[in-house]
C-alpha cells in the first residue's frame, strides 16, 4: 500500500528509497468498510489520511440535523479535520467512508518526528495544503456565483467517473442542494 503513497510523494519532491524506508514505519495502513467512520463528532482527529483505494468524505451535521459534505477523498487525495488534527481538540465533522476504502494514516504524535527525520517532507504537506485550499477556495465561490445546476453540471464535466462513485444525497450535500434537486438536474439531461 505504501508505494502508491511513495509514489503521490514523488510528484511533488524526490524521496528516494532510503528515505522510503525511514518514512514506513510512520505509516499505518487501514480499512474502512462502507459507511464505517474514521472520525466520529465529538471525538479528537489523531490522523491524516491518504487515500490507497476507494472513496472517504469529511461532513458536519448543521442546525436543521442534515449531512453537509464539505470534501470528498478519493484516490492519492488527503482528508482529514485539520482544525483537529492539529490543535488535538474535539471535532465536529465525521470521516466516512463512502465506498470500502484503503488508507494510509499518519498520526498527529508522530509528525514532529517524521518531519526532523524527513524534513523536505515539510514542504510536501505545504503544497498538499496549498492545493486543498485553492480546492476549498474555488468550492465556496461556485457555491456562491453558480446556480445549482450550474454547479452540477461542472462538476459533472471535471469528475465525471467521480459522479458515478458516490451516492446521490452525498453528492448533493457537496453541492449544495438536496437530492431531490439532484433528481430533477438528472432528469433534464
């Protein structure tokens, strides 16, 4: 499982094979069957996790008691509840995993330590980081500056093997609408 991280990590800065090896014991490969939770709300988040195989979201329950996905996680993409995972506090999200999932999970206690051994893995994360919030970014402004089905549509044309992996009332809850607006949206095509 390891080498599809290796790999992702490769993209951005050069580990080589020694350096893989001084990395692997701060990885700890998991499962998560679908619907199962990496993360529950009230509990701390103790990890980041790189996704191997399958598909995780990160969502909170709002004022009305709905589901709100703010980030799926599929293949060589991270998730986690940074706010968390980083200040060790309670978390109001929940990380579930949408389809049967394979991580990689880095615990938050071990990455002082993973980062003095390995510290270009530092700027790794940075850039990890810059893309997610350039994702975030550009989210909340498509939820502001396009309808729904403008908001859909383009999703559906930038991920399209994504639309089809994840449930329906999941899906909407990323865009911003209910599932059976969704319904509607499909049945225009």
């Amino acid at each position: 499982m390891a080498s599809a991280l290796y790999k992702h990590i490769n993209k951005f800065i050069n580990l080589n094979k020694d350096e893989q090896e001084v990395l692997a014991p701060f990885l700890q490969p998991l499962s998560v069957k679908k619907k199962g939770f990496l993360l529950e709300g009230g509990q701390t988040c103790r990890a980041n996790y790189f996704v191997v195989k399958g598909c995780l979201r990160l969502y909170f329950i709002d004022i009305k008691g709905a589901e709100q996905t703010t980030q799926f996680a599929i293949e060589n993409w991270w998730i986690t509840d940074l706010t968390s995972f980083l200040f060790q506090e309670h978390s109001e999200f929940y990380i579930q995993a949408a389809e049967p999932t394979d991580v990689i999970a880095i615990g938050n206690n071990q990455y002082e330590e993973m980062f003095h051994q390995l510290p270009k893995l530092e700027r790794y994360f940075r850039l990890i980081l810059q893309k997610n919030h350039q994702a975030s970014q550009r989210r909340i402004k498509f939820l502001y500056s396009q309808t729904a089905e403008e908001r859909y549509r383009n999703f559906n044309r930038l991920f399209p093997e994504f639309v089809q992996r994840v449930p329906q009332y999941m899906l909407a809850s990323y865009l911003g609408f209910t599932p059976e607006f969704l319904s509607k949206i499909r049945a225009k095509k």
